[in-house]
C-alpha cells in the first residue's frame, strides 16, 4: 500500500472526483475518499457536506474544515494515513468474519463425523 499513489491522491481533488461520473449509470451513490464512506438515497435538497457529516461524524476529511487544496502537506499525509489504518482494519475484519464463517463450518463438519452422522 503505497501512501503517494497518484491515483488515490487525484481522487482528493474535485475535479478528478467528477471525471469519474462521466458516462456513469447512476443517478448517486457516491464515497468520502479517506473512508469509502457510501452515501445514497439523496434528495434535490440534501447538502453532500451535512450528509457526509451525518453519516461520517470521525472523518478525518470533515474534521479538518478544509478544501483539499488548502491542506498542509502534514495534514495531507495524516488524511492518507487513516485512510490506509481504515482500509487495512476492514480488510482484517473481513478476513476475521471469513475464517470465523468458515471455522463454524469446519466444527458443524467435524461435530457431525464424530456423531457418525456422515
């Protein structure tokens, strides 16, 4: 995970952000880049900074009450960091719940041999 990956970088900056839509499908469903935070379900007078923060109350983005342009490159590194921090704690979470699901599995299998019930 590489924290000066330029095309996670080019996703901080607005314009690049609505590069991505064209062509898109969807009507909305969109995420904080730092956090994958998905947002959807908007209606014509939502405001997406109220919205994200209802939604999103810990993002490190909101918090700073700052443009991407008017960022620190302090304050730019530490975004990044908590964004690898989350990604990595959802990757081990989901790997958690995977090896739980499939040790469930694995007992109900052994449980059922030792009852000879295979």
């Amino acid at each position: 995970m590489d924290p000066c990956n330029e095309e996670d970088i080019k996703m901080y900056f607005y314009e690049n952000r609505l590069k991505t839509f064209e062509g898109w499908p969807f009507d909305e469903d969109c995420s904080c880049t730092p956090e994958n935070v998905k947002l959807e379900g908007w209606e014509p007078e939502d405001d997406p900074v109220k919205e994200h923060k209802s939604h999103a109350p810990s993002c490190q983005f909101i918090a700073l009450k700052k443009k991407v342009e008017e960022l620190t490159v302090e304050e730019f590194f530490k975004l990044q960091k908590e964004r690898h921090k989350f990604i990595i704690n959802k990757s081990c979470n989901e790997a958690i719940t995977k090896f739980e699901e499939a040790a469930k599995l694995r007992r109900a299998d052994i449980i059922k041999t030792a009852m000879g019930e295979e």
